[in-house]
C-alpha cells in the first residue's frame, strides 16, 4: 500500500475530524448472517479499499500491469486527469453523481434519526440540512466538503457523530443508528457512484479486449513479467495483535501509523476471514502476484 494514498487521511486526523473509535468499529461491524457471506466479503472489500485509497483505478492497474494499460491512465469520465483514488472522488463529471447521493444519503440519515432518535426529535430536517456532511449537496455549485468526502471513504466523520448524537440520550443508542447508517451509505456510495465509473471501465476493457483472463494470465506471459513495476515496501512493522483502534482511539497519530500498516492490514482478524472474490468489480485487478489476497 502507498502511503500517499493516505495522506489526506492523515490531515483529517491532524484535524481532529475522524471519529477513530466508531471508524474502527464499523470497519468490524456484520450485520449480515455469517462472516463468510459473500456479500459481506463484498462490503468488506469495498471498505478496505475506500477507506485505503487502494480502489483499482487505472493509475493503480498501470503500476500493476504496464502492458495492459500501457500508460494510458487519463481520467475516462472527464479526460482532463488521471486517474487515482485522490482523482475520483473530485471527478467533474462524477460530482453531480456524488451531490445526488449526497441528496439521498441526507434523506436516509433524516428517515433513520426519525426512526430510532429519541430526543430533539422536531429538529431533525435542521440536524441535517446544516450538517457539514450533507449542507453542500443541497446547492448545485456549491463544492464537496471534506466531511462528505471522508463518507465517501468510509470513515465516521465527527461531524456525523455530533449531528447523531444531538439526538439520542445515550452513546449506545447514537453508535447504533450510526453504523446502521454507515452500512446503507457505503452500498448506495459503491452502487451510485462507483458503478458509475466502472461501467466506463467495462466499456475500455471491451474496446482493448481486455478480459479477465488478460489479469489473470499476466504473469504467466514471459515477455511481460519483466515490465512490471516494483512493489513499494513499507518501513516499519508494527504488530497487529498488540494493539487495537479502540483502545487508542485519542492517540490520532498511533492510530495513523497502524492503519497507514499493511501489516494490520494483512493481519487483523478483521482481515483474515476476507475471501477471494473474483465476480465484482474492485478486488480482482489488485494484485496479479497474490491474486487470492485482496489487500495489496
Ligand atoms: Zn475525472
């Protein structure tokens, strides 16, 4: 993983605008039947990924396969950047795909605070309509803010934590509609936004007849072997089983460290029960050299 990846990630931290204890517990929550559902290895897969700045985008797939993409890695919605995990959540032609489900996301955050809150019930449509999360979504020209954006990565923002909070008597009750929200967030994000993207992928793989085998192959292919380009390693080893988010969660700067380690990555329980998946559309082209990994 590289480390740029997470750059923002760690100016919001420095910020003080991750709510670290809830993140990490959403990145453990199931709320499907069995840990091995295959929809579940999906919500998962698409959470590590958002969240890393590791989605495939084709700055990601030149890097891992050169004579594929052969550096032609321009933005394919809007042709004016190349595109990275940085790029897609500033997409120009993907904002207005952004703003609309910024527009349904307020309105589910409104339906599930009406459903479960049990305070302050008369100012929900306020809670929400002036939440920094969701305010710029409701103006066609106004820009994405950072809270909505660390939505978009799967991260609980502390402004979504006090827009919550304000309505509910306990801390127990507010984590509970918030990972519930997390959860219909995340799928609309990855349906609505993502899919958007994608479907624009599928149509450059079929203009290069591109198919899956054409990754799977890659490294059997003598002549391409050599092009690849290295693998970034990390410095540092922190162990994953000696530390855990929610015990540090006001340590922001330790908190960075273990979740910029792929170590944790590789190692966290969270992890270890992560299936390969080759039928969606975010885990098969990360890793040609451990194709059964999804974590690069
Ligand atoms: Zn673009």
């Amino acid at each position: 993983m590289n480390h740029n990846n997470l750059s923002d990630i760690y100016k919001f931290t420095q910020r003080n605008m991750i709510n670290w204890s809830l993140t990490s517990k959403f990145f453990h929550h199931n709320s499907r039947d069995t840990y091995t559902d295959d929809k579940h290895s999906k919500d998962i897969s698409w959470i590590i990924k958002s969240s890393t700045g590791t989605l495939p985008t084709l700055d990601f797939l030149n890097r891992n396969f050169p004579n594929l993409i052969k550096n032609d890695t321009k933005c394919m919605l809007c042709n004016s950047a190349e595109e990275s995990n940085d790029h897609i959540w500033k997409c120009p032609t993907l904002l207005p795909h952004i703003r609309s489900t910024f527009r349904l996301l307020a309105d589910q955050a409104q339906t599930f605070l009406q459903k479960y809150a049990d305070k302050l019930n008369l100012c929900i449509t306020d809670s929400i309509k002036y939440s920094n999360t969701f305010c710029w979504s409701f103006y066609n020209d106004a820009p994405i803010t950072d809270n909505a954006t660390l939505l978009l990565r799967s991260y609980v923002s502390e402004d979504l934590f006090r827009t919550f909070r304000t309505h509910f008597l306990t801390q127990g009750a507010t984590i509970k509609a918030i990972l519930k929200f997390m959860e219909t967030a995340t799928r609309l994000i990855k349906r609505n936004i993502w899919k958007v993207r994608s479907a624009a992928w599928k149509d450059k793989k079929r203009r290069l007849q591109i198919t899956k085998k054409s990754f799977k192959n890659y490294q059997r292919d003598p002549r391409m072997k050599t092009t690849r380009a290295p693998r970034c390693r990390n410095i540092g080893y922190i162990c994953p089983q000696t530390v855990s988010l929610y015990n540090n969660y006001n340590r922001s700067d330790l908190i960075f460290i273990i979740l910029a380690s792929s170590n944790f990555l590789h190692s966290s329980v969270f992890f270890n029960q992560l299936t390969y998946d080759l039928s969606d559309d975010i885990s098969y082209y990360s890793s040609p050299h451990y194709s059964r990994i999804l974590m690069v």
